[in-house]
C-alpha cells in the first residue's frame, strides 16, 4: 500500500506588495528585509477574502488536475469531488477560531458529500502534519481511498501592521495536495509514495510564537474595549535558532531512518520562512544550497501553506518527475518541527 501525491494546487491573492510599497508607511527598507529574510513581495488577501476562499480554489486547480490525468473521471470535476474520502486544512487563521472549521466549509463549497473533514493546527509545520494524518486515515480503513490536504492561510489578518519585526515576514496564499491510497509499495524495490514521516513538537516554546487574546486563557470580556485585534507575536530570534536546529535535526534523521543519504534526494522543499535558515541548516549539512527550493521572495512565509505552494509551484514548472525523491521540511507555532520523504 502506497500514498502517492497525485495532483497539487494553488491559489495566492492578486494584491502584491513589494518590500518597497511597505517601507512607505513603516520604518524598513527593501535592503533590510531581503538581506535578513530573502523576501521580497508578499501577496495580500482583500477585506471580503477568507482562508476557505484560498482553500477551495487551491483545491479546484489541484482538482482539474487530477481531472486532467485520471481518464476515470470521465473529465469531470464533479466526478473527483465525489471521490474525496477526506479533506484536511492545515492552517493557523482559520475563518473562524474554535468552529466551525475551515476543512468543513471547504467540504461544504466543494460539495465533497462523502468526505470526512478536519483542520490541522500545528502552526507552519502543519501542511506535514496533515499528510501523515491523511495517510492514516486513508490506511485504517478499506473502502478510503483519496484525500485533499490543504495547507490554507490568511496571516495578513493576524498580523500587527505596526510591528516591523513580524510584519514584513508574513503572505497569505494556499496549497493543495490530492493524495491516493494505491497498490504500490512504500518500501523495497519500485517503493512509491510517502516513505516516512517525522512528527514533533515542543510546547516549552509556545511564547515564541503566540496569539495572546481571544482563546479561553485570555478570553475577551464583555465590554472591553480592544486596543488591537488578535495578533502574532513573535520572538524572533528563539524562533530561528529552534528553526536551524528543528530542519538540519529533522533531515538527519530522516535520511537515517530510510537508509538514505543526501545524494539520493532530488529536491528538499522547506517551509519558507527565511532564506538564512534555509543558508544556515545547507551550510551546517554541507548540502549545496541549490538543493533547496526556494521561493520566500515572491510569496514571503505563508505558514502552513508555504509547503504545498512551492510543491505546486515545482510540479507545474515540470521540476518533479516520476521516481523523484523529494524531502518536505516544518517548523513553527507550537513549537512543532518535521518533515515527509516522498517519492513523486
Ligand atoms: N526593518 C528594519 N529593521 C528591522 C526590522 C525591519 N522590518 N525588523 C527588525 N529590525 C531591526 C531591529 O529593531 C533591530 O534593531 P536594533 O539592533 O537597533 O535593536 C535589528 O533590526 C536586528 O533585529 P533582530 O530581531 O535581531 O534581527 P534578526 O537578524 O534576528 O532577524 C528575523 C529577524 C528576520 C525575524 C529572524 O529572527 C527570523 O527570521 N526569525 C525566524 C522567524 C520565523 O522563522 N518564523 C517562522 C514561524 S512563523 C509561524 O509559525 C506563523
């Protein structure tokens, strides 16, 4: 038995602001930014646009991909809906806090009648999360056979404006991933599919990366006035060297776990939170730079949906071929860390 990533989708908004357009009403600079982060634009979600907007049409490219190559579905993108056992969406600004949640509503406006649906919340490394859940709720049961992993955010939402230091860093965008349960093997000879996982989490770290307000620890109260909407704080510094440690640990082990050395990978697609990191862990593996696929300059951190964005973004640049082994690298809110070795 094998999952192996079938189609892929994306949706970003319109709106993009270059690092220049920010600097008009902030105290930063394009130089600043690009040499601390490697970002150089974002894409900014309009006021009517929530995460489930992304979501669904991220899921409708990854769709008529699927459309485009399963001659099953007789060309229709209804007939692949009804295939979908399951739907989960990675994200950490969901529509609404609590529920219901975005993978329901997603459901709902794709018409996925028989889908189970469910979010993930494991901060940016939750697009990883979501594809180990949806390979164990594919394998549990017999008649599960599909599921459509998103990772889906709308951090412009979340974000402090005012606060240079986290601000600058962030995108909104969403990636889809369609996942089939097949009769390949995941291991030995002609192995296919999602090899292995690594799933952690280190919750003493859960300051550096917070949203305060809102949740049942600091709950609003009745007539309080707010003085800021609910939004990230960030330590930043904490969070890059958790981050450096989490991807260059993560890959070690992985490759350790499959046997497997750096030679034998075709491509690591990180989640792009900044490009020193990405520098920082090549630098500590000795792995060429270029190994890496990087696009933070044209999307900046999308969190969760950052992974599938730049795994939709290679796919359609014809840059992930049949056999191909591909490592997928997190880390996070939580804080959480891990990654998944693919064969495409
Ligand atoms: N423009 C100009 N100057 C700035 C900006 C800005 N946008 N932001 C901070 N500075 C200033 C600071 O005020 C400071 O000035 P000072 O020296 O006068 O005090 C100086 O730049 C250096 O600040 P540092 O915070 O030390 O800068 P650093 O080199 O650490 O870079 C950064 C900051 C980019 C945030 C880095 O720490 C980082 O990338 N951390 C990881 C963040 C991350 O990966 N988050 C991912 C998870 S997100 C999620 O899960 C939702």
């Amino acid at each position: 038995m094998a999952f192996e990533i079938v189609a892929t989708g994306r949706a970003v908004p319109p709106h993009r602001i270059t690092n220049d357009e920010l600097a008009k009403t902030l105290d930063t600079s394009d130089e600043w930014i690009r040499s601390h982060t490697g970002i150089g634009n974002r894409h900014i979600a309009d006021e009517l646009t929530a995460t489930s907007d992304l979501a669904v049409a991220a899921a409708r490219e990854a769709l008529q991909m699927l459309v485009d190559q399963d001659k099953s579905l007789g060309g229709s993108v209804e007939a692949a809906v009804e295939s979908l056992d399951a739907i989960i969406v990675a994200t950490a600004s969901p529509d609404f806090f609590g529920f219901p949640s975005t993978a329901c509503l997603v459901q709902d406006r794709l018409g996925a009648k028989k889908a189970a649906a469910m979010d993930v919340v494991a901060g940016c490394t939750g697009f990883i999360y979501g594809v180990e859940t949806a390979a164990g709720m594919l394998s549990i049961r017999q008649d599960r056979k599909r599921a459509l992993v998103i990772g889906a955010e709308i951090l412009s939402k979340i974000t402090d404006w005012k606060d240079r230091s986290t601000c600058v860093l962030f995108g909104d965008g969403a990636g889809a991933v369609i996942i089939d349960k097949t009769d390949a093997p995941s291991s030995g000879p002609g192995k296919r599919g999602l090899l292995r996982s690594i799933l952690g989490a280190d919750g003493s770290g859960g300051d550096y990366l917070i949203m305060r307000r809102g949740g049942t620890r600091n709950p609003y109260k009745q007539g309080e006035t707010l003085d800021q909407p609910p939004h990230i704080e960030m330590n930043g510094r904490a969070v890059y060297n958790f981050a450096v440690k989490a991807v260059t640990d993560t890959m070690e082990q992985l490759l350790k776990e499959e046997g497997l050395s750096v030679e034998d990978l075709t491509r690591i697609v990180p989640h792009q939170a900044n490009a020193r990191i990405v520098q920082a862990a090549a630098k500590r593996l000795g792995i060429p730079e270029e190994k890496f696929f990087l696009n933070i300059e044209e999307y900046a951190n999308t969190s969760a949906a950052s992974v599938p964005i730049a795994l939709d973004e290679l796919n359609r640049a014809g840059g992930l071929k049949k056999g191909d082994l591909i490592m997928t690298l997190g880390f996070g809110a939580g804080l959480t860390y891990g990654g998944n070795l693919i064969v495409w």
